[in-house]
C-alpha cells in the first residue's frame, strides 16, 4: 500500500512533468506558427461551398464564433466534442483554420483573406 507522503511525491512528479509537457507544446506551437501561416488558404465562399457537410457547419459555425475550442462549437452543433475536434483538425491540415494553444485549451480561429 502506498503511503499519502509517497503519493503526495508522486502527484507533484506528475505536476512536474505536465508543466514540462505544456511549456514544450507551447514552443513547438509557437516555432511552427510562422511557417503554417505562410501555408493557409483563405475560407473563402467556393471553398467554403466546396467542403463536405460535416466540415461546412463547422467552419460556419466558427466563423460566427470568431474563435472558439472544440467543446464551444460542439454546443453549437450538437455534436460531441471529439467530434467537431477532428473535424476542426481537418480543416487545419486543409489550411483553412489556425489552431493554437493557451494554457491546456486549444482554441481555433478561421483564416481570412
């Protein structure tokens, strides 16, 4: 059985580590944030048109939000959270959408001409 003095050694080793893993996070988003701007597309209307349904609603949805997680879209879209992340994901590799981090929230923005 562990002790509460070892678990309270164990719970700030693990603070510890997701502290290391946040500020790492935050460089690399910050380091590639230069370089993925160079590469956006712009959300235009044809292009907007041209997407599925399910990325559509989504890049509307955040276009009326301005920026927004994950999770605030999904209230709008009545989609579970992971769902709309992917979908959000999706758009960022299609260079429509800029994802960066703030704190432990990862907030999207739509990309405009």
């Amino acid at each position: 059985m562990v002790s509460e003095v070892e678990m309270n050694n164990i719970l700030v080793a693990l603070n510890e580590i997701n502290d290391k893993l946040d500020r790492l996070l935050f460089q690399q988003d910050s380091s590639s944030h230069v370089s993925q701007e160079d590469d956006l597309n712009e959300l235009d209307v044809m292009t907007l048109l041209s997407l599925p349904d399910h990325l559509r609603t989504t890049a509307t949805v955040l276009f009326e939000m301005g920026t927004a997680t994950a999770a605030q879209i999904s209230e709008k879209t009545s989609k579970e959270r992971a769902v709309e992340s992917n979908y959000l994901n999706q758009l960022v590799r299609m260079g429509h959408v800029h994802k960066y981090r703030n704190g432990r929230k990862v907030f999207f923005t739509v990309q405009l001409a």
